[in-house]
C-alpha cells in the first residue's frame, strides 16, 4: 500500500520525469549566426521556472525574450548572460500549463540580434499544491498598494520542503522545493537572495542541519551542511546575513551541570541556546551562549526547564549592529554586545525597562526593529489567549519604552506558538498565525483587511515589495 505522504513525495518526481522527457527533446540547432543549440531544461522539481542552455560558436552576450503565446506585447527578457560561449539563463515568472514562445539575443552589451523564435510548454503544478492557497478578502480597495502588487514569502517546513511566494491572490508565482527535508525558516535577504534553514526529518519543529541561500532564479549561492567545518551544532528558528554577508544563527547548546543542589545529578545536562556565526565556508567566526550570562544553578526551575531551558527563537540586528535576541519560555528579549557577548539590557518579564501593564508581554517572536526605529514583534500572548503585535520605542539610556503599536489579532487567529508580524506600508500588518494555518492583513485596529489560508504551518509570513523581485517576478495579485 502506497501511503498518501507517500503519493504525497512521488507527484513531483512523476511530474518531473513528464518533464524531463517533453523538455530535454527541445535541444535545437538555432537560426541565430552565433547559437549552435539551445536546450531547455526544468528547473529543480518546478514547473515554473525553465533553465536554457545556450551554445554559441563564440564569445557574446546572451539574453532570453519570451512570452505567453498571442501575447507577443508582454516580452519578458532575462538579464544579459555576459562574455561567454555557453550560457545558462533561467526563464522565471512562468505560468503554469501555458505554451510559450521565445527567442535568443545574442551579441554585445546593448546591440543584441534575435534568433529563430520557438515555443515550449510549462507543466501543471504538483496536484497536491494548486490547492493549498486561498485568499479571503471582500473589498481589495482597502489593501496598501504595496501589498496588490508585492509578494508573500513562507515556508513549508515538512519533507519535501518548499519556499513559495504568493500574490496578493494566493497565486503562486515562484517556488524551490527541496526533497528530504524541510524549509523550516527563510528571510529574504538584502541581496534580494533567500537564506534559509533545512532540517530533515530527524529535526523535530524549528531546528535544523543545513543552510541553504538561493538566488530567485534557484541558483545555489551557498549550501551547508552540519558536519561541514565548524558547523558541528544543530541550528534552529533562524538564519541571517550579517554586514560581512556571514550567516548568523541560533544553536543548540549543551552544558554538563553539577545540579545536585536542585534535586539533579552530578553530571546533568542543561540545553540552552546559543549564537552562531559562520563565515559561508562554514568557518566560525564568533560564538556566543546563554550560559555566558546565566548560570543553571541560578534559576529555581532548571531541573523542570533543564531540556530547553530558555528556547531562543529569534534573532536580529539592533540599528548599532548588536544583536537582539527573543525567547519564548522566559518573556524576554536581550540585547548582546555583538563584540563581547556582554548583556546590554533586558526588555520584557522582570527586565531593564519599565513597561504599563497594557504592554506586559508573554513570548515575542519574528523581532526587528522596524522603518520606524521601533522594536517590532509577535506577542503569542498565552497568558491572555490572545495574540498581538507591539511595538516599542526605546530610550536605551534612560530604560524607557513608550509603546507604539499594540494591535490584537481576531480571538479565532489566537496562535499559541510561532508567528511574525511586519509592517505593510505603515497602515498595515502582516501577520502569520502559525498555529491557524493562517496569514491576516488588519490595520492598527485589528479589522481584517485580507486573509490567506494555507494547508501548511509556515513559521513566519514576510512581505516581499514588488520592486524587489524585478524584472524575474511580474505578478501582481491586484492591478492598481
Ligand atoms: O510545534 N512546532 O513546530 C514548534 C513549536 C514551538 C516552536 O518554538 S517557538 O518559540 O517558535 O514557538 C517552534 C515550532
């Protein structure tokens, strides 16, 4: 008997083969002076995305135009592929089961010549994924420009893994699916790259034993793996570029404890967390730990709290480059001395700043400092069973903090675990209830502009801008 998460695994592969047989077939020997042949090529596990490989007898430069067939007006063409004889250039913004029609430029810098004009066809879409997306909202005219024209990045973080993005109507416009693993967190990256972190099927939840960065058109720019240099650790719940374009990370971290005076043993282990940077090599480059700050045997509850004593589950840069870091278990955020590993403060349950009560907060997650110069993020709020997004503004000096945002999500979008939260536009909020299965567009008041269900628990939902996936990703979900 063939199980449906089976079936599930072997859709893509069967539709991959389809694609190989009809697409490897389309290796032709151009018109173009210069083109020997061109091959088309599926791209990964994905039906929208077409790898060419162009061939000349010398070197040029190389482009790729193309459109959807009778839609000669809407051109698309990929950046040039420059000084080479063989070039590989992969066509994006493809629909799915459509024949399209393209051509090769080849030449130097702005002086290109069009070859022969050929056609092929995209495949369907897995059956499993057409639908897992759909959109509630009654009245687009209430949605931020931005955000019809802009993109919803998440992850699915089961085997196989998949980054989508999403239009403003649930389309799916791009994709990576990975086999064996899971997309378990991803940020999009000031290189307009995808930074993400993989973990199998041995890795439960958040954590994780590979980084992956892919440029949009799928290529690999790094790709690491636990074992690899000095990535000995498990990672978990997030991965980031730093200024040096090194990947920061949250690690496992496991000391061996005398807890006897806690009711332990001599030699107990207590798993905390830890801050990693590696160079892309996979060389450390600086390490940082709870137990740097805290000592085990401080904490009254640490025999109970001993097997994930403070679950950090973010991380981000302060607008001084030091780190801030969240946790779910105690309440608090920490901001770290990105040199030293110093403590610099303490904000939230028993820390540095005094806070009103309506601002008393239960577990922060996906937390940044906003356009605002705020402290931004998702408050799960299990005390209160109700789930919100705050921001702050802090006066480090004088340890004040004046909130700005406390908007609620709807009582039914309550989300107990997991979640962001990321202004849209500065009128709206992207908010991802994890545990809903459950993306909301509210404004500050919390009234539901636009809702995306999804039949997958993504750990965060971001907010591409448009602009930052041209010229590869032309779809908005709504016209102006
Ligand atoms: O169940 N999970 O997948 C899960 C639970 C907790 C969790 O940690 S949290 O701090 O992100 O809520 C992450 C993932």
């Amino acid at each position: 008997m063939i199980s449906s998460n089976k079936i599930q695994r072997l859709l893509p592969l069967l539709s991959m083969a389809a694609a190989l047989l009809l697409l490897a077939t389309g290796c032709i020997n151009s018109g173009g002076n210069d083109i020997v042949s061109i091959t088309l090529l599926p791209q990964g596990q994905n039906a929208i995305k077409v790898k060419t490989v162009v061939l000349c007898s010398d070197t040029v430069d190389a482009a790729v135009e193309y459109w959807q067939k009778g839609q000669e007006q809407q051109r698309t063409v990929t950046s040039l592929s420059e000084r080479r004889v063989s070039h590989t250039i992969v066509l994006t913004d493809l629909l799915p089961e459509k024949a399209y029609e393209y051509r090769v430029l080849t030449g130097h810098g702005k002086d290109l010549y069009p070859g022969k004009t050929y056609t092929f066809n995209t495949f369907g879409l897995p059956v499993w994924m057409k639908d897992m997306f759909s959109v509630v909202c009654p009245d687009s005219s209430v949605l931020p420009a931005a955000f019809k024209r802009g993109y919803v990045m998440l992850t699915r973080r089961e085997d196989p893994g998949i980054l989508f993005l999403l239009n403003a109507k649930g389309s799916i416009v791009w994709y990576h699916q990975v086999s064996g693993t899971g997309f378990k967190v991803a940020r999009f990256t000031e290189h307009n790259t995808f930074l993400t972190l993989l973990g199998g099927p041995g890795y439960e939840t958040s954590y994780g034993d590979q980084i992956l960065e892919l440029s949009v058109t799928g290529d690999t720019l790094a790709n690491l793996k636990k074992g690899q240099q000095d990535f000995k650790q498990t990672i978990h719940h997030e991965i980031l570029l730093d200024q040096a374009n090194q990947f920061v990370t949250l690690c496992v971290e496991e000391r061996v404890c005398d807890l006897r005076s806690k009711g332990g043993s001599k030699q107990d282990t207590v798993k905390g967390d830890g801050i990693l940077v590696l160079d892309r090599q996979g060389k450390q480059v600086w390490k940082w730990t709870v137990f740097d700050v805290l000592d085990p045997l401080d904490d009254k509850n640490i025999l109970k709290e001993k097997q994930d004593w403070m679950h950090a589950n973010c991380i981000a840069f302060d607008t001084d480059g030091n780190y801030l870091i969240s946790f779910y278990n105690n309440g608090q955020i920490w901001k770290i001395d990105a040199r030293t590993g110093k403590r610099l403060w303490t904000f939230g349950k028993n820390g540095d700043f005094n806070l009103p009560a309506a601002s008393l907060f239960d577990q922060a997650h996906a937390l940044h400092i906003n356009e605002h110069g705020e402290l931004m993020f998702f408050d799960n709020g299990v005390s209160k069973k109700t789930s919100r997004t705050l921001s702050f503004k802090l006066d480090e000096n004088k340890r004040q903090a004046t909130l700005c945002i406390n908007t609620t999500l709807p009582p039914e979008n309550y989300n107990e675990r997991m979640g962001s939260s990321y202004l849209v536009s500065d009128t709206t909020l992207l908010q991802c209830a994890t545990k809903r299965n459950t993306v909301i567009l509210t404004n500050f008041q919390g009234r539901f502009l636009w809702l995306l269900r999804t039949g997958m628990s993504s750990y965060r939902a971001s907010f591409i801008p448009a602009e930052k996936l041209a010229p590869y990703i032309h779809q908005p979900g709504y016209e102006q």
